[in-house]
C-alpha cells in the first residue's frame, strides 16, 4: 500500500485493476480525530450534493444504471436530509 503526504497528513493508496484509490478514513481522521471520522464520513454521504455526484458517476460509468429508481431513491433521500 503506498502513502501520499497532502498538508501534512498521510493518506493511504491502495491499488486494484490498475486503479488507485484513496482512503477516505485518512482524509476523515485529519479533519477531524479517530473517534469521529466515521460521523464525518456519514455526514457526506448524506450530503445531496454527494448523492447526486454518486448519481451521475453512475449514469456515466455504469450502463445497466436505474436512472428511474435512482431519481426516485434521490428524492425521498433529499426530503429526509433537508
């Protein structure tokens, strides 16, 4: 696994199919500190701006995408969220 060093901070890159991928608990845990990374996590997930990023990675990477469910999952969520 190799390391990347951004404002100070290490941050683990793992490599599979010959994609890298970043660690998002590293990214987390510098914001804030061990105990509340997951709660940091969590919050952007419920973000509706993560939500429809996620939506449209989707619809660009993924050709058996629902785009129909999804637009229906995106507004109940949103609701929810605020």
């Amino acid at each position: 696994m190799a390391k990347i060093n951004v404002q100070q901070t290490e941050i683990s890159v793992i490599n599979y199919n010959n994609l890298d991928y970043i660690s998002l608990t590293d990214m987390a845990t510098a914001k804030s500190n061990d105990s509340r990374a997951a709660d940091v996590i969590k919050n952007w997930l419920r973000n509706r701006y993560t939500i429809e990023f996620l939506g449209v990675w989707e619809m660009i990477h993924n050709p058996q995408f629902k785009v129909v469910e999804f637009d229906h999952f995106t507004s109940e969520i949103i609701c929810l969220c605020g």
